[in-house]
C-alpha cells in the first residue's frame, strides 16, 4: 500500500543463531541422504523384483488408502463443517485424533478391533474365516486410519471458509443440493481438496508405525518401502539408502504440488 | 397480471422483522437504514430464510405459508435474484454464469450457451462472453449478474444493493442500464437499496423500513413532500418532529412549542426545512414568529451555504448562507436564536 518500503527489522543475535540452528537440523539430514545415494546403482537396485515389489506395493496400498480416506472423508468433511448436530465436537475429536496419537498404539488398537481376536474382528473372521491383520487390506486400514485425519482437517477448513452465499446464488438460480454440491461447493474447494488429498496420501505412503504393528512386515503383501527400508538398514545401507531417497523424492514433489499453501509466503 | 405479494414475520437474535408489502409489474424500493431489516425481507421472499409467521405469493401460488406448512425451495420459486456483491461463480467464465440457471434446470449445453450468448448482448457485453468474473469491472460483474438473474426468465427480479459495489464513476452509467432494464421487465421487482437517489430513480414507488418495521411507503414526491421517519426526513431534507397540537400551537414529543399557521389537532407531524430557519447572535425583538434559544452542536460547510445544527428545544438544522455564518461566529460556539415563521411550518397528521 505505501510506496516507502518498510525499514529491515533489527534481527536479535539470539534469534539468528537458533534460526542457523534449526535450519541446519532440518537440512543436514537430507544432505546427508543425498550425498550417500548409490547414485550407480539406481539401474540395478530398480530392476530388483524385491524392490519392484516392495514400490509397487506402497503405490498401490497408499492411494488406496488415499482413495478409501476421500470417499468416507469428504462426506464426513461436509457434515461437520455445515450440520449442527449433538456430540459433532466429540466426532470431529475423535476423527482428528489419529493426528496426534503415536501411529503405533494406532496400530494396536486397529489390532484390538478388527484382529482375529478382535471386537470386531472376532466376527468376521467366525463368519467368513477371513481377517483384515497381515494382509494388504490391512496395510490400506492401517494407512487410512493414519491418513484420512490431515484430509478431514483440510476439507473441512475449506468447505468453512467458502462463502456460502455461492449456493445460495446457484439455488435461487434454480439447481438442486446434489447439483450445487458438484457445480459449486466442491470446484470451490477444490483447492482445500486437492491439498488435504496430498497430504493425506504422503502420509499414507510414508506410514511405518501401525502398518507394523497392524499388519506386519511380510514381503509383497504387507511390506511397504518404509517398512522395506527400516529392514534393509540391517542387511543392505545402500538399498535403504536408495529407498529412503525415493521417498524423499516423492515428498519434494508432494510439497512443490502444494506450493501455494506452504510456500506461498514470500 | 404478476403480482407478489409477502406478509412476513421474522424473529432473528433479538431483532423481529415485521413487514407487508405487494408489488404489481412495478418497482418497489425498499428503503431505509442500515441494519433496519431490508435484506431479510429480501431473503424471505427468496426463500432463504425462512419466515416465523406469515405467506409470500407470486402471481397467485404460495411460496411461503408458515400455518399451512409450505416453503417452496428456493430453486423453484421462479425468482430471480441479484446479491449485492453479485456472487458471480469465479470458477466460470460470464457466458457460463449466465448458462447457470439454464444449464442446471435442464436446458441442453448448446441452446443454454446461446440463450445466454444473447442475455449477455442484452447488457452490453457479448465481448465479454470468455471472461472470469476476476477479469470484470464492477459495472460489468453487476450487468452479468443481471443477465444471469434473468436468463431463468423468473417471474420476480430481486435486487440487493445492485450499486452499492460499484465506485462513483461506473455507478451512474450501471444505474441507467439498470434503469432501462428494469423498464422493460414485465413483472415486480423489489430493490434493496440504502441510498435514496437509488431508490428515486429507479423505483416507481418506495417502502420505508425503520428497525424492522414499514413506517411509509409511496413514491418519492410522496414522502418527500410528507415524511413520517427520520429516514425520510433525511430524504426530504427537513426537520421532522412529532408533536400534539391545539389551536395553532403544537407541543413537541421531544420538547418544545412551535406555533404554526394552519389549523390542525390532534396528532400531527410538524416539518421544517432548513432554509427556513434564521439564526441570530441575540434575540430578535418585535416579530410573530417562533424563537427559542439554542446552543451550536456543529456544522457542515457546502460551498454555497452552511448547514447549522443546533441543539435546544427542539434541536433544529438550520441552512444559512456563509456570510451570515460568519456574522454569527459558528466556530466560537455558543448560544444563538433560532427563528422560524409559522407559515414556513408543515403539519400534518400522524
């Protein structure tokens, strides 16, 4: 607004040498990463079925994940942004606490409810002789249980913000709930969307704690490439290291794709 | 003929709107303050929010009876509704917008497009056809909005604040276009607006709303000429009070006796405009006419007269010209004299 450009605040000494610090924290490890990537041996090592299949496995676990967390996800999103009902704040706690809950004990209390000995398990295993621990579906629960919270957090602030006066304007221009809902609501929020599914699928893909514990570490079926990598920490650094670079890759690329939420500060 | 028609009771937080109004194939004002409850009213008759008590009808069907249960959705009410900050969807170009109502009623993608290509060559702006809502000057957002309220062909046009968006310059040409417009629409519109050239420029007639409640309506000569409201004493420009009067003098309700010139009783409204007002240092001697000593609350300097605002019993604005501003030494305060001759005095029932 001013045509004087505002004077460069004075940096306390303090504050510059723990910003020093903390971005030396953040940045020495990626750099550590890079500089140990058996760049060579990238041909070799994704030629490797183990690999293939572990890479494959996580593709196919998280977006199904991401897809599982999206369809429940965004209907849940809207009701607790637009439906007054009792107990929505215990729901939207409840539904959020994934978030901040140690993926692990995630992991046990998925055990305890849908393992074979589980509350809810127990029946279905009696009932059909199938159990979702140790299979693929129960890699896929797992990473949605961890995942979907960052999708509902996202859908939900942005189906708040919209303004809502849109609708109102698309109804008196004479469309139904459903038509507003795909013709208005949702391309407007798209942005809300399209961020929270980013998040909720690195997420996913990067899931290590109640996938473990939940669903076990046996290859091409429950073995994702974090799982994959902690593994091959013991056995073989350098595939881990290149796994763990992927990963890292992938991450990059997740957060380029979400520039203007987080790096759109100048 | 298209007749609309609302009796509508509403109570919101505290605030209760209580309004009738009906609308033949004219423009009806609504008028008033801010926060007085125009908006609501507008809302009620579109259907998004809904009524306490009350009916709204349109050429003879029931939109709203809240005894007999019905509330027609606003998508089938048949309205057409312009808000005030236009709401055009910014993820669609204008031609889009104005397809909307078409599209989503179930006219096919290709007929939809053209219908709107020629709503939009209504307002003046075929050319704008691929622009985003982003890329619009106010005056042309508003016209879009317009085009895409009546390519629904509703039978009622509902306008919120059209010009209250638009700076000064495009308001004048966005207010004729609209003027015209209106014209040559065959059915009742309503029209919010808080500004009173607006509202007299555009509306065949005028509804007052005051904190809820219609305290007037009819066309501007009308209420200017007699004005029942504070807001429409601000539109006509006078002092308004009420008062009780008897055998040519009337007691004010707020204080004071002011003598008038025609016989009158009873409840009245007693206007004075400000021109008529002359003020003196000290108190002048000799004349039939009505004094009282006041105190000076502030001014308003225009570049031919000064507009004095004095606060006594009553407290009165008074219109001078600048000489005798300075002759009375406004700025230093004080107590002056208001005169007023009682054939300058309007009264009128209340």
């Amino acid at each position: 607004m001013t045509g004087a450009p505002e004077p460069r605040p004075v940096i306390p000494a303090g504050v510059g040498v723990l910003s020093v610090l903390a971005v030396l924290l953040l940045t020495l490890p990626l750099l550590g990463l890079a500089s140990r990537t058996p760049w060579a041996d990238i041909p070799q090592l994704l030629r490797d079925p183990a690999v293939l299949q572990t890479l494959r496995l996580s593709l196919v676990a998280s977006l199904s994940a991401l897809a599982l967390s999206t369809v429940l996800g965004v209907p849940l999103a809207w009701l607790l942004a637009r439906v007054e009902f009792p107990g929505r704040r215990l729901v939207r706690a409840l539904a959020v606490l994934p978030m901040v809950l140690p993926p692990v004990v995630g992991g046990v209390a998925l055990l305890l409810a849908f393992g074979r000995r589980g509350l809810i398990g127990q029946v279905l295993f009696d009932l059909t002789g199938w159990s979702l621990p140790f299979t693929t579906a129960g890699v896929v629960l797992a990473e949605t249980f961890v995942a979907m919270p960052f999708l509902l957090v996202s859908v939900e602030s942005g189906l708040r913000t919209m303004d809502r006066r849109y609708e109102e304007a698309a109804a008196t221009l004479g469309a139904s709930r459903w038509t507003i809902l795909r013709t208005v609501t949702l391309p407007l929020t798209a942005p809300s969307l399209a961020g929270g599914m980013a998040l909720c699928w690195a997420r996913a893909l990067g899931e290590f704690g109640a996938t473990i514990s939940f669903a076990g570490n046996l290859p091409g079926r429950t073995q994702t490439m974090p799982l994959a990598v902690y593994l091959e920490l013991e056995s073989n650094p350098p595939a881990a290291y290149l796994l763990s670079f992927v990963l890292l890759v992938i991450s990059v690329a997740v957060l380029l794709a979400l520039r203007d939420r987080y790096l759109g500060q100048p | 003929m298209t007749t609309l028609a609302c009796d509508i009771t509403l109570h919101r937080d505290g605030f209760t709107l209580r309004a009738a109004l009906s609308a033949a194939s004219e423009t009806v004002a609504i008028v008033g303050p801010n926060g007085a409850g125009k908006t609501t009213l507008l809302r009620c008759v579109a259907g998004l929010a809904r009524l306490d008590a009350g009916h709204v009808t349109l050429a003879g069907r029931t939109l709203d009876d809240v005894a007999g249960r019905v509330h027609v959705e606003p998508a089938r009410r048949g309205l057409g509704v312009v808000f005030q900050d236009y709401l055009l969807f910014p993820h669609r170009s204008a031609l889009d917008n104005v397809a909307y109502g078409l599209r989503v009623t179930g006219t096919r993608a290709a007929e939809a497009r053209a219908r709107a290509r020629a709503w939009l060559d209504d307002v003046g702006l075929a050319d704008r056809a691929d622009a985003r809502p982003g890329q619009l000057s106010g005056g042309q957002a508003q016209r879009v909005a317009l085009a895409r309220a009546l390519a629904t062909e509703p039978g009622a046009l509902l306008l919120d604040e059209p010009l209250a968006a638009l700076d000064v310059e495009s308001r004048q040409d966005t207010r004729r276009r609209l003027r015209q417009r209106l014209r040559s629409f065959d059915g009742p519109v309503l029209l919010v607006t808080h500004d009173p050239v607006e509202a007299a420029t555009l509306a065949d007639r005028l509804v007052v709303i005051e904190g809820g409640t219609i305290t007037q309506t009819g066309t501007v000569d009308e209420i200017t000429r007699r004005p029942r409201s504070a807001w429409a004493a601000r539109l006509a420009g006078v002092n308004l009070y009420q008062g009780h009067a008897r055998d040519g003098r009337v007691t004010l309700a707020g204080g004071g006796e002011i003598t008038v010139a025609g016989a009158c009783h009873g409840a009245v409204f007693v206007a004075i405009p400000p021109a008529a007002v002359a003020l003196f240092r000290s108190r002048p001697e000799g004349t039939p006419r009505n004094v009282w000593a006041g105190r000076v609350d502030g001014f308003d300097s225009f570049a031919d007269r000064v507009r004095v605002h004095l606060a006594g019993a009553p407290p009165i604005t008074a219109e001078i010209t600048p000489a005798a501003a300075a002759e009375l030494d406004l700025a230093g305060g004080g107590a002056v004299h208001a005169a007023v001759k009682a054939t300058e005095v309007t009264t009128y029932p209340r």
